[in-house]
C-alpha cells in the first residue's frame, strides 16, 4: 500500500458522483486504497444554512481522517475540496488534489487555508459560483500547482482529466 486517499463530494452532490469515482479508480490503478465518505445528511441540514452543515461536514472528515494510519492524501471537489482543505491543517496529510475550491463559504467568517503541502487544483474558467480569479490569488500564495480548464463548476467536461490530474498527483508522492 502506497496511501490512503479520502474523497469529498461537494453539495448536492454524493460519493458516487463522477469526479469522485474518477479520483477513486485513479487512486486504485496505482495502489493507494480509498474511501468515499457520504456527507448528504449534513448537507441537507439547512438549519444553520443555505449550506447546510459546514462544521459538521468537517467533524466528519477529521474524525475519519484522524484514524488513518500512513500517508493521507485528500481530495474534493467544491465543498468537498472546502473542507479538505480544512482538515489538513488539523491532521498530517502528504498531498491534497482540490477541484473547484471556493475561497470563502458565505456566512462563514473562515476562508479556504490549507496545510503547506503538495497540492494540486483544478478550477473552471468559467465557474459559474466560484471566480476563477479568486481561485488563482489564492493559489498562487501559495505557488500551488493549478490548471485552469474550460469548464463550468462542476467541470462535466473534464472528469476524465481531474482523475489524470490526480494519478499524477500521486505518482510524484509515492
């Protein structure tokens, strides 16, 4: 075993989503295992906001990810990659492979920080949510690595490509 990976869905979303099955058969093919939490009952949970559950999403992947023992890497897409992003900082994580992160969730004072590591992202010029602007301030900071692609947010046209992406991501932590 080379790794663990931890894929994220983003709202509205489910483990099952394309991306996330993309990432997952990447992470297989080359020895890392993998698993693919379901977050949608905290999603669904509109009491605190319009985005449901944000803290409970990241009570989630932390109390996961603080039982991986061995190189972790994690990945999501738009509130998945949110709060993987986010748990990285409170667990030791070797990579992270961030798809169409927001910078910042409204209604939440925290902005989108990650752990100082290997991090690859992949964002749509024209995402309808997410500015790719914001996106590319606030990797180039931090001097990550950041493909830009034709796509929208969800980044139907290029699923494919992110679980390429994410292969190579992988091979360069092995």
């Amino acid at each position: 075993m080379k790794g663990h990976v931890i894929i994220s869905h983003g709202l509205e979303s489910s483990p099952d989503a394309t991306k996330a099955t993309a990432l997952s058969q990447a992470a297989e093919a080359l020895g890392w295992t993998h698993e693919r939490p379901d977050y949608r009952s905290w999603d669904n949970d509109f009491s605190r906001s319009r985005l449901g559950d944000v803290q409970g999403r990241i009570l989630r992947l932390h109390e996961i990810a603080s039982r991986v023992q061995g190189p972790l890497v994690l990945a999501g897409s738009s509130m998945g990659a949110f709060i993987s992003a986010r748990v990285s900082l409170q667990v030791p994580v070797v990579g992270l492979f961030l798809m169409a992160p927001p910078t910042q969730l409204e209604g939440y004072d925290f902005k989108l920080e990650a752990a100082h590591v290997p991090t690859h992202v992949v964002h749509g010029w024209d995402d309808e949510l997410i500015p790719a602007t914001e996106v590319a301030r606030w990797a180039a900071a931090r001097r990550d690595h950041t493909i830009f692609v034709n796509d929208s947010h969800r980044l139907v046209d290029h699923v494919a490509f992110c679980g390429e992406e994410f292969a190579r991501l992988l091979q360069k932590l092995a």
